[in-house]
C-alpha cells in the first residue's frame, strides 16, 4: 500500500521523486483524469476506484501533497492539492471524492496532533485518512490513561485504501454534565470497512463506507478535545507550524477542508461542460434552422453563461485559497473564527454556481439522449446532486456557519 522510500541521514523518508514540482504534479492528475472518464461505470459499480488507479497515485506521489517533507511528503501547498482534486473531479467525480477525503486529512494531522503523534501516523509517507465529524459512538478511559473507542462511523470516504482513520466520538462529562466531542485518529489496523456503499443517487463510486471501530484501544495522544468543525481554532498558534516552520500547518482547519467541496463542484461542473461541447460540435438542432448546435445561437447562450459560471467559481476559490495563505503567513492569531467562516462561505458560493452552471443550463438543454443513464452529464448531475446531501453543504454552510459568522460580527452571544 506504501511506495517505496529511501530513508536518508536525518532518519526520515523521502518522498517517491524528490524533485518533484507542483506543475508536474497537477499535469499528472490531469493525465490520470483523462484515463478515469471511460471507467466511470466499474467505478460506481465497485464502489471505490481501482487498485492499479491507487497504485498510480501512489507512485504519483499524490496522497504526499499536504504531507509534510520531515515524513516524506511534499508539503506543495493548499493551492496545488486543490488544483489536482479538480482535474480529478472533471475526469471522474467519484474518483475526486474518494481520493480528496482520504488525502486532505493529513493537513488536519499535521497541524494538530503533537510531534511524538505525527511520527507515528506519518511513519509510512503515505497517508490516507477519511474523517467523519458527526459524534458517534462512545469513549472511555481505559486504565493506562488511554481511550476504548466503540462505534459505526458512516459516510467515511475514502476507506478502502485507507491508512488511518480520524472520527469524532462523545465522552461522558462529569457530575451531570453533558457529554463532550472529542477528536481521534485510529490506525488501519484496528477497524474494518463495512460493505455498505454504492446503492446511493450519485458519488456511487467514492468508497464512503462505513467504518466499524469495536472496543479499539488507542493511546491518550491519539485523541483531542473537541472537533475539527467546531473547537479546533489556531488563534493560539498550532503544534504543526512550530514543527514543520510552515504557515500552512497554522492556518484554518475548518476553511481548509470546505475548501475541497469547491474544489470538486469546479471539476465536476467543468467535466459536465466538457461532454455539452462534445454535444454542440457533434449533433444538430431539434428545430429549423437546422445546423450544427455549435452554430446555433441559443446553444451558444447555453454554453457561454454555463462557462462563466464556472469560471466565476474557481476564480472565487483561487482568490480564497490565497487569503487563506496570505492570512495564514500572518501568523495564527490572524486566523479568526470570522475569518475561517468568511472564507469557507466563498467555497460555498463556488459550489452554487458550479450547480446552477449544471443543473439550470447544460443538464436541461443537452437532450434526453444525452442524460440517459450512465451519460457524462446524466452522471454529472447525478453526483452533484449527492454532494448537496453533504452536511457540509446542506447544513453547515447553508445554514450554520451563516448564523455563527453574523454572531461574531455583530459580537451576539450564542
């Protein structure tokens, strides 16, 4: 499962090609996407992509991009990870989906677990790693000081290559208080993918199987107070930017992770776009005049307001990701709460237009033909429509993270 490494003097790993730019990289996921459009139905019908796909992107070095160089890693930046989930994203959603929930995660790692932690769970150079954050199951201490996880944990994407797992669980509070979230992460090892996946409308192929976690031992360090949604603030300064000497492992955990739901709507949409001028440069028009769709002007209407939008979404998210770098290069304490939540509600609108993009102008003037089932842009829907039914799009940005923005803004107390 882990690419070959050497392991120099300093007695960690180095990445698969140390010499290894950020272009190249983005230029090899836009090669892999390429090969991903045509196996998009074995994909959802396995439920998970390809074993020679994730030796690929082993050997691509691709689940290293957000690791840090001290483990291997390549430590490429926010900007280039999100550029390669969106190549993925236009070749194969579900692909995108599964890949980016696995590999996003080792920023979260980096940033926030304690040095003695992150040796351990970067011991191998690769990491993949899906999260939930819905609180499931229970926590309790076990007599060496450490904790006894329990639980089925749904939705976890990106488990069937997976490393590590990081899940959010409930501890007892003391003399009557309610029960506290609490953070851990889990070696592969110690839970077992349920076969649960892939009945779903969309993202079929995303490998978001359930994880079962039964009576799992972990030691203290592998757990934190609180959630990567909610408590995890960086105001203070982090463990992983005095580690690593890298702002990137100070800045917005929460705006970092929202940040991939743009980045996959971009890819999507752009995917979707790609099969409607297919459509226009190879079929004719319905009624007279007839000509070639690429000829007819409402056609081109179409297209053109459908690009514009997409356009429009990933100049938004670029322009986010570089607030997010310029902010985090100030220092931790520039890294509000307000400013997490400012940031990870342009995510959001990128999401918005990529939909509006699909759904209002190329799904419903493509023709029926084209929507049928298992066509680019039938599954395109398809897929964006599931990613509507994430909670961190239907309720965390539609709803939640508005209010609590308004609240520090106008300083409203909970």
């Amino acid at each position: 499962m882990t690419a070959a490494r050497s392991v120099p003097a300093n007695g960690y790993p180095s990445p698969p090609e140390p010499g290894l730019t950020p272009e190249e990289v983005v230029t090899r996921a836009k090669r892999i996407a390429a090969t991903l459009v045509d196996r998009q139905a074995e994909t959802e019908q396995r439920g998970y992509y390809a074993l020679d796909t994730h030796n690929e992107f082993l050997g691509a070095g691709m689940y290293r991009l957000l690791v840090p160089r001290r483990y291997g890693g390549y430590e490429f930046g926010l900007g280039t990870y999100l550029r390669v989930v969106s190549a993925l994203a236009r070749g194969c959603p579900s692909t995108a989906w599964m890949y980016t929930f696995g590999a996003a995660h080792a920023l979260l790692a980096a940033a926030l677990f304690d040095e003695s932690t992150q040796d351990e769970l970067f011991a191998g150079g690769d990491f993949i790693c899906p999260a939930t954050v819905a609180p499931v199951g229970i926590a309790e201490r076990a007599e060496d000081g450490g904790w006894i996880i329990d639980g089925v944990f749904g939705y976890s994407s990106g488990s069937p290559y997976a490393t590590h797992f990081i899940g959010h669980t409930l501890v007892a509070g003391a003399d009557g208080e309610p029960p506290a979230p609490m953070m851990f992460v889990v070696p592969r090892a110690q839970w077992r993918r349920l076969d649960d996946w892939g009945a779903q409308l969309g993202l079929r192929g995303s490998g978001s199987h359930s994880v079962a976690i039964e009576k799992a031992h972990i030691p203290a360090h592998f757990a934190l107070p609180g959630t990567h949604m909610g408590q995890a603030t960086v105001v203070d300064g982090t463990v992983g930017r005095e580690l690593h000497g890298n702002a990137m492992y100070g800045g917005g955990v929460l705006s970092s992770l929202q940040f991939q739901l743009g980045a996959l709507s971009v890819g999507m949409a752009t995917g979707a776009l790609d099969a409607y001028a297919e459509l226009m440069r190879g079929r004719m028009t319905i009624f007279p005049p007839i000509t070639l769709r690429a000829e007819d002007p409402d056609y081109q209407l179409r297209y053109g307001e459908a690009a514009g939008r997409i356009a429009a979404a990933e100049a938004a998210l670029a322009d986010a990701v570089r607030q997010w770098e310029q902010t985090a290069e100030r220092g931790s304490a520039a890294f509000t709460r307000e400013v997490d939540l400012r940031l990870s509600t342009i995510s959001r609108e990128a999401v918005r237009l990529c939909w509006s993009a699909v759904s209002d102008q190329l799904f419903p003037t493509a023709g029926s033909s084209a929507v049928r089932a298992g066509a680019r842009i039938e599954r395109v829907w398809r897929d964006m429509s599931t990613l509507h039914s994430h909670a961190g799009v239907s309720i965390f940005l539609a709803s939640v993270a508005n209010r609590e923005l308004a609240k520090l803004v106008f300083d409203v107390a909970s």
